[in-house]
C-alpha cells in the first residue's frame, strides 16, 4: 500500500512501542529537552496490555531513570524476600545452595512485580512530561527516504479480506521522525525487517528464543510467602529441551506460576504448553496451588541468545531498543533493567544528534554506549551460559556456567566467547528420528486445556481481517511440515493457532489468527520459517491485567 495518500504528523522521535524501552527512552527525551516532540504508538489496546514478563526487576534502570519512583508511587511493593533453587524429578526435588553461585544470581534488593503495572505507571510519568502516547495503533509498515527510515504507518484498520483497502477502510498515516525508535519486544515485526534489509546480524550469532508460558494464580492464604522466588530445572524437560520454570509470590495471595521452553529443541514431537500443564502435577508445585485457582494466562517469546547475537543496533534514522535486539540475561532471567538502560541511552544519543542538527543518520553513540556501558557488561559476563546448556546439556552447564560467571565476575574466562551455531528453526530435527511424547490429559484443575487457557489471556481479534499470520508459500505446511515434522505448527503454538483437519479426505492446514496471544513462536520456530508474523490492525490481541 505504498502509494497510498496518508496525512502526516512530523514528530522529533517516534517511538514504536510502550514497553519497558520505548517508555524509557520516551521519558528521558523529554527530561534532556522538554521541547522535543515524542510520540509512543502502542499496539495494544492500552500501555500494559501487550507486557508479559516474569518478573522479578532488578530496578538499576529505574533508579537512573526516574531516582524518586517510590515516593511518585511505582508499583513495586513487594521486596525479594528469598530466593530457591531446585531440581526436580519426576516425584521430588533436591534443594540447590545458594552460596556456591555467583553474586550476580542474588535477587536482593529485586521486586517481583507486573511489568505491565509498572509500564502503565510509566506511562503516566512520560504523560505527565507531555510524551504523546497512543494506544491501539499498530505500526504496520516502515517509510523510507532513500536509504533511511523516516517513519511509520499506523492506524490502518478494515481492511478488506485480501488485504487492500476498501471503502469502510481507515488508511492509517504516516508518523515522521528525525529518528525512530524500535522497541516491540522480541522478533518485532518491523525490526525484523529493518536487520534484513541492512544486513545488521552480519557478523554476529544467531539470536536464540525461548517460549515463555505464565498463569496467575490466586492461593491460600495459609501457603502464600509474600516476596518468595523459586526456580526449578530438570523435570518434566529432562533432556528433551532446555528451560524451567519459576514460581514468584506476589501480592493479595496470588503467585505467577511460569515455564520456559527454550526452542532449540530438535525432537518436532515436543509440545512446550502441554510440558508447562504437566509441570504444574509435581508433588511442590501441586501441593502449593491445590485450592486455589487460576485467574490469567499468557505466553511471549524470550530473546536468549544474549551478548554474541544482539545484531547492530542502528541503521539511517533508526536505533533499536530492548528485546528487539536481545538483552535479557538468561541465567538471571531479566532483561527488563537493561530495556530501559537501552532506552535512556538511545534517548540520550538522539538528543545530542537533534541539538547538533542531524537527522536521519546513525546513532553509532547509542550502540557503543550498549556494548561498552552497563548493558554490556551485565551480558558479557553470562555470554557462554546458553551455548554450554545446549552444547552440553543441564548438568554441566550448572557446573561449567557456574565457574564461567565466577571467573567473568572476577575479569576473565576459560571459554572465551562461545558460539552457538544454528537457529531454532534449523535445530528441528525430523519427525521420524524422534519418539513421539505421550502427554497426560489436563485435568481441568491444576492443568488445562489451551483454548480453555487462551480465554483467560483476554485475546480479541476482530474477524473480518485478513489474518495476520502469513504463509510464504501456501503448499509447505502440508507437503513438508506434516510429512517431514509431524506439523510442529500445531504443538509449538501455545494458543492454538495452527491445527491440522482432514476434509474430504486430505489434510488442510488452518490458522485460527483469533486466539493469537502475539507470541511469535511461529514465526521463530517453524522449521521452514514459512511463518511471517505481522501486525493486525490495533488494539487486537491480548489484553492482560495485570502480567
């Protein structure tokens, strides 16, 4: 729809996304210089919607972004009280010290909280700072001059079903910047794009994902430990795949009960939700939520290929934040702190750019800031933690990530830097070198069924648009995927999107765009990477509380 004619709004920064980064980056414009026009476009039917994270903060961004968030009333009320370790087995658990771990896995003076309260909180600031934020606009296509990016088109709702625009159609419009931020969380659909277009993950590793699976529960009182943290390995994955879960007691007796599958998994049998369901059997977890009740469920990709695979981060007039690039930290499972210390920095280099008049360059000064300042060296020195857990499996990379932390937190490493060598998608081995796994039937009270799930994450799509997921070549799900990986599509997907029927005596492959929770597994785990997540038109989608 390039040639379509769009009104124009002329902005100093357009920001794509409310989440952690594009809220700080919003917020630190405006402290440098409260003249500059910044705009936040968020999907989501409101700021928070669209959030889901574990999530325990390390507040290190908070306090350099906003020093006095306590007494503005932030909502982090509840202190890490202690942390646990275990390893399970199918019918008990073995305790893990904390002392022999190195200091950076300490979750003192961290907070559980809900990311999407505390970006909702944040918005209110970026407001009060006269950030223009616009909820319910997805951001579905770049603008460019020449070689760099301009803008965004956002807006654009009812669409007719082949995509074009029809006479009920809202065309959108174009939002210029002198630079534009990306800040959509993991595998962003315009980020994706711009690293293609400008080659950015040259040189670098490949990113690597995992899926994040999360309900809240509401518990009895008599078992609810207010600012309790645990973490556990092994059982139900075993050797099947990398991940764990963690159980993080919050507030008003509720607990986030979650599970992460990491998705270099090869055995296409695997069935990452129906691993989460099971866990929640185990002796510990069951005897903890028996009598209580879940009351929400989402699910997000998680970007864990850290330190090695964050691409270049800016290309002409544009700098891309947080998860988009990749900065979590994968053993301490955060990367929170280090989106909003992207954000402020992006932030930061832009206004020095916009006060010596430049537009539409690169900001090489954020991306050193990145490499080089806080961010970096939180993620240096756990770089070769995820390469030894799928080199080498669980049990010695406890052992060998464990020393490698050590010897990073004292300035050095015995392993240098580790690669990790293929994609998730490319991990997928066929179907027919793999047992296939049996999974017990939920039982309706500590496990469900996905769509019974789905329900509780609030997603609306509205129907009559073209769906949002789509096939490269229409013919592979069937001809390739089912023949060769048994259709992966319909068990990586944690919301049911995908399903195989047969009609009339062949097998046809359908996508129920509705339930999409905007997880983006497909998009990174299908073995033919046939999949191309895009956005659908605003305000669709989850629409979680308070994950």
């Amino acid at each position: 729809m390039s040639d379509v004619v769009r009104e124009t709004m002329e902005y100093d920064v357009v920001i794509v996304g409310a989440g952690p980064a594009g809220l700080s980056a919003a917020i630190r414009l405006k402290q440098l210089d409260p003249d500059l026009d910044v705009v936040v476009l968020e999907k989501g039917s409101e700021v928070g919607a669209h959030i889901l994270s574990g999530a325990v903060l390390d507040p290190c961004g908070l306090d350099k972004l906003i020093p006095d968030w306590k007494a503005k009333g932030a909502p982090l009320n509840v202190p890490v009280k202690d942390d646990n370790f275990y390893m399970l087995g199918e019918a008990g658990e073995i305790r893990i010290p904390n002392f022999p771990m190195p200091p950076l896995m300490n979750n003192h003076g961290n907070y559980i909280v809900s990311m999407g309260n505390v970006c909702r909180w944040m918005a209110q600031q970026a407001e009060e700072l006269g950030v223009e934020i616009f909820p319910g606009m997805a951001c579905s296509e770049l603008v460019y001059e020449g070689d760099r990016i301009k803008g965004v088109v956002a807006g654009v709702f009812g669409l007719e079903a082949d995509g074009s625009l029809g006479p009920n159609s809202e065309p959108g419009m174009e939002l210029h910047g002198k630079y534009v931020f990306l800040s959509e969380g993991v595998r962003g659909s315009l980020a994706k794009e711009v690293i293609a277009k400008y080659n950015l993950s040259d040189g670098h590793e490949p990113q690597k994902f995992g899926l994040g699976m999360k309900e809240i529960w509401e518990i009895d009182p008599e078992k609810h430990r207010e600012g309790s943290v645990t973490h556990t390995m092994g059982w139900p994955l075993n050797s099947n795949a990398g991940g764990g879960s963690f159980i993080y007691h919050l507030e008003n007796n509720q607990v986030y009960v979650g599970f992460v599958v990491h998705l270099n998994y090869k055995n296409p049998h695997l069935y990452p939700y129906m691993e989460f369901q099971r866990f929640k059997h185990h002796p510990m977890v069951a005897e903890l939520l028996k009598g209580g009740k879940r009351v929400a469920y989402g699910a997000r990709a998680i970007s864990e290929g850290g330190y090695q695979s964050m691409p270049k981060m800016v290309a002409p007039g544009v700098a891309m934040l947080g998860c988009s690039v990749g900065m979590v930290n994968v053993p301490r499972i955060k990367g929170n702190h280090n989106a909003m210390l992207s954000g402020m920095a992006a932030a930061e280099a832009a206004h020095e750019a916009i006060k010596a008049g430049r537009a539409g360059d690169e900001l090489s000064a954020y991306e050193a800031e990145v490499r080089a300042g806080a961010i970096g060296k939180d993620l240096k020195k756990v770089r070769n933690v995820k390469p030894m857990w799928s080199k080498w499996g669980l049990l010695p990379s406890l052992v060998l990530g464990g020393l490698d932390m050590w010897t990073n937190t004292l300035g050095f490493s015995l392993f240098g830097t580790m690669k990790h060598g293929k994609n998730d998608a490319d991990s997928t081995e066929p179907a027919a070198a793999h047992k296939e796994i049996d999974y017990p039937k939920p039982d309706g009270t500590l496990s469900f069924d996905r769509l019974t799930n789905v329900s509780f994450s609030m997603t609306n799509h509205e129907e009559s648009q073209p769906a949002h997921l789509k096939l490269k070549d229409a013919s592979i799900p069937v001809g390739v995927n089912l023949v060769k990986y048994a259709g992966p599509s319909a068990r990586y997907c944690p919301a049911g999107v995908y399903e195989f029927v047969e009609k009339d005596g062949e097998q046809q492959f359908v996508i129920n765009f509705q339930n999409c929770v905007h997880c983006k597994t497909c998009d990174i785990k299908d073995p033919s990477q046939n999949i191309n997540w895009t956005t659908p038109q605003g305000g669709d989608g989850p629409n979680y509380p308070n994950m």
